[in-house]
C-alpha cells in the first residue's frame, strides 16, 4: 500500500437557506486518498459527489471536518496545496474569448511557472490531448469533447500532483470517453493521484484503483472493486449501486 | 506570488481588451458626441443655461460615460455566477478570493479609464476656446480619473452582488441608478443644489454620483464653483471602501468559496 497522500475527516457540508440549514449534502465524510492511486468517487446524482470534490479542490469550505494534506490541514497553507492540485469541473468554465492556446499559457502563468516551462508543458499537453488542430481555435468554437479534452490540459498546466475530474466524459460520445479514459490511465501511470468522480460504472471499473461509493451525503464503501463487490456478495459494481440504494429504501 | 498571480489576471483581461475596444471606443465617441453637441449647442440656444455649460456638462459626460460600460460587464458576471461559473476556475488560483474580486474590480475600472481619457482630447477639439487647460489641475485630473474608474469598478462588483438575475440590472438601473445620475449633480452644480434647498444640498451628499461631478469638474474647470477637491477624493474612497468590502462579502457567501 503508497502512503497516504490527502485525509478527508469528518467532512461536513450544509446548503444554508437563511440560518438555518437546508440540506445537508455531506454527513460525516471520511477517507484517505493514497499517492498514485486512482479513486473513484461513484454514486447517483445528488449523492454529495460534487461537493465533496469541490471541498477537495478548496473551491468550497465544508461547513465542519478537514482536509489533510501531509498531515496538516489544507486551510493553514491553501495557497500551496492549490499548486498541486487540479481540478477538472463537470461545467466547462473555459475563458471563451482567448484561444486554446493563450488560455494555457495564462493558466501556467496564473501557477507562477516560468515562461520556457510553460511553453515546454503546453506543448507536451496538447500533443497528449491531441490538441494540435484546435491550438488557434477560440474555446467557444469548441465541440463537447474537445472542451473536456481542453479542460483536462489547463488542470494538468503545473503538473499538479493530484487530479479532481469531476464527471469529465458526462454528454460525450462512446469513442470519446474511451480515449479520455486513455489519457486518465496515461496519467495514473506518472504517478499523478486521481480522483475521479462518475456515475458511469463501466467509467469506473475501466480505470480506478479504488472506490468510495457515496449515498446521501454519507460514505457507504471504500475499497478495491473486488473489496467492495466481495463485501455486498455482488459480482457488479452495478449491483452494489443498487443494494446501497435498497438499504436506503 | 500573489501580486504576480494579480498581474498576470490584468494582463489576460488586456488581452480581450484590446479586441474590444476600437468597437467601445467608437460607441462612446458617438454617444459623447451627440450629447455634448445636444448639451452643449442647442440647449444654450433655448435661453436659461449659464455661459460654459456645455463644458460643464461635457466634462460631466466623460466622467459618467465609464459606469454604462462597466454596468454591461457586471450583466456578463450576474448570467456567469448563475450559469457556467467560470469565475470558480478564478477562484481556484493560489490567490484568495478577496484578491479575485478586487482583480475583477480594478479591470472593470481600468478599461473604463482608457475609454474616458481620449474622450478629453475629443472634448478639447469640440469646444477648443471654452475649455481653458490654464484652469486644469494636471495632477488632480489624473487622480479624479483614477478615484472615478476604481469608484465605478467596485460599485459594479457592488451591483453583482446584490444581484441574482441579469434582468434584475434594468430594473435596478431605472429605479436607482439612473436617478442617482440624475440628482448626483448631473447637470447642476451641488451649490445650486444647496441654494434651492438645503435638504436638497445634504441629500446629494449621501449620492455618491454628486463627488464623481464634483471631483471631475473641479480638476478641469477650477475649484470655485465645486466642492472641495479633496472632500470629494475622500468621500469617493469611502464610498469605495464600503461598497468594496461589502461585495467581497456576499460575492464569497454567494459563490460559497474560501
């Protein structure tokens, strides 16, 4: 087993409407994500993916718990667990009026990298994403696909050490999720920590290590696929999915 | 780290810029010109306006003109933050938000001052003898300049937090806005305010519309007639600090962020 390379303790997550608490997205929460290992975090919509994975990337506070990173919390330092981290949304929000090429070369810079190791890893990204064709294109002339394979680029920019793809092949053609599905893999293999959040089973199966499956805004299993199936007594992830939804029931 | 991270927001957002504004600036040019050859030629013509009130209310013109610009740019923030949200890529840089929101601010605020400062090379052209540059204040001119754009940034991030919808803008414009422009000595002085009524004089006191006037005219035109110079560069920097600190507030609430 790698070392432990982020703790989610206790994670909690309330939606305020005036004082009082509206929805609580996240009960509780509690994981480790290991160096190099890909997570998934699956579960149907609504079940608290996106928070969580929002929390992970500091976009959003939780309303109580912690994020540890090297065994500090993100919070003392956030600015220099962002440099590590890259986060992959389930919207596109891309810089609409540059193009794909100017839009890399800002988001190194924003990472405080120096010019000639910008242009270095622009280079290599869109080679990776195959990107070359679309380079002087304007982000909104973009198709789905080529949105996500460009939002993959810009989270990867400063070589973070850790990846938060939130639902990143949602609306896309089979053959497209398939060669994005490559380039996560390729990425597991440098040694970048993943966590990839997806309602897409198959997604799931095809490409993490472990998985955390989430219900509720609770935590209802963590481990290796054959853990978690062994431990429900499923042969399917599929399976699992659904026995976690009857408890409920 | 963080100035640098601040440095290089403003430097993408001149990128745009530069696209954009040959178009602005020719929108601006058009709407100034007809106004100040409305204000400034035929209404004198009508009798019951003093000698150089078309100067007057040219220079008023390029003082007001930024805050149409910024009102649009603050529509674009009000449909992103309740769509796409492409401001959160923003807001996971290593920079506090705060410093995010002041970035967005200080843009707004910068490409409302390259539109205003050409503005007074036109208004010198349109009304070469009125205008005496022996009454400019130089130094003063280029502090109004910038109090005025930073005022208008921060009260645009202002509008974008109070905000849910983009169509909540015309409304907001037409019951606030535009008669704040209008009672904010718009096309009167604030002495000719305090002359009718002293109620009328202290209620321009709480618009800060009247100080954007006053600090303007006051740099061009001479002190006399105007507020202190320095009265309205402080009211202006306060009005700057409240509206700012407020918006960063309930921006951070409403985006949920650290």
């Amino acid at each position: 087993m790698t070392s432990v390379f982020l703790s989610i303790k206790h994670v909690k997550k309330g939606y305020n409407k005036g004082r009082k608490i509206s929805k609580e997205a996240l009960k509780g929460v509690s994981f480790d994500i290991h160096e190099g290992e890909a997570l998934g975090l699956i579960g149907v919509n609504g079940a608290g993916k996106t928070t969580l994975s929002s929390i992970i990337a500091s976009l959003t506070p939780p309303t109580s718990g912690d994020v540890l990173w090297k065994g500090c919390s993100i919070y003392k330092n956030l600015k220099a667990y962002r440099m590590i981290v890259g986060f992959c949304p389930q919207k596109p929000n891309l810089d609409q009026l540059l193009t794909l090429d100017q839009n890399l070369l800002f988001s190194g810079r924003f990472f405080g990298m120096a010019e000639p190791d910008i242009l270095k890893r622009k280079e290599e990204l869109i080679e990776l994403l195959e990107l070359e064709s679309y380079r002087d294109a304007v982000t909104s002339t973009l198709s789905g696909g080529y949105k996500q394979r460009f939002l993959i680029a810009r989270s990867l920019i400063h070589s973070p050490k850790l990846i938060i793809l939130d639902e990143p092949t949602v609306g896309l053609d089979p053959h497209i999720r398939h060669e994005l599905w490559k380039i996560i893999r390729n990425l597991k293999k440098e040694g970048v920590s993943i966590i990839l959040t997806t309602h897409y089973l198959e997604e799931a199966e095809a490409i993490v290590d472990r998985v955390c499956m989430i219900d509720q805004g609770k935590i209802k299993a963590v481990g290796t696929l054959s853990e978690v199936m062994k431990n429900y007594d499923k042969e399917k992830l599929e399976d699992v999915l659904l026995a976690i939804r009857e408890e409920k029931s | 780290m963080s100035a640098r991270i601040f440095l290089q927001l403003l430097r993408r957002d001149l990128l745009i810029y530069k696209k954009e504004y040959p178009g602005k600036l020719l929108d601006m040019l058009i709407t100034f010109i007809v106004w100040v050859i409305v204000f400034g030629y035929f209404v004198p013509k009508m009798g019951g306006t003093s000698d150089g009130y078309g100067v007057f209310i040219m220079v008023g013109a390029i003082a007001s003109f930024g805050v149409f610009d910024i009102i649009g740019k603050a529509g674009i923030l009000i449909n992103d933050i309740s769509g796409d949200r492409t401001i959160s890529y923003l807001l996971l840089l290593p920079i506090s938000s705060t410093l995010v929101f002041c970035y967005q601010a200080l843009s707004w605020a910068f490409q409302s001052l390259v539109i205003a400062i050409p503005l007074y090379f036109i208004g010198k052209g349109l009304f070469w003898s009125e205008l005496n540059l022996h009454n400019v204040t130089w130094y003063q001119l280029g502090l109004s300049l910038i109090t005025v754009n930073v005022f208008f940034g921060f009260f645009a991030l202002f509008l974008v937090s109070v905000l849910y919808k983009v169509n909540d803008l015309s409304r907001i414009y037409f019951r606030f806005i535009n008669p704040l422009f209008l009672f904010g000595c718009y096309f009167f002085t604030w002495k000719v305010a305090y002359k009718i009524s002293h109620w009328i004089g202290y209620l321009a006191l709480i618009d800060p519309f009247s100080y954007v006037m006053e600090i303007s005219r006051a740099a061009i035109l001479g002190t006399h007639e105007y507020l202190p110079f320095w009265a309205s560069f402080a009211a202006l920097w306060g009005f700057t600090l409240v509206l700012g600190y407020i918006a960063i507030k309930r921006l951070k609430t409403i985006l949920d962020c650290l």
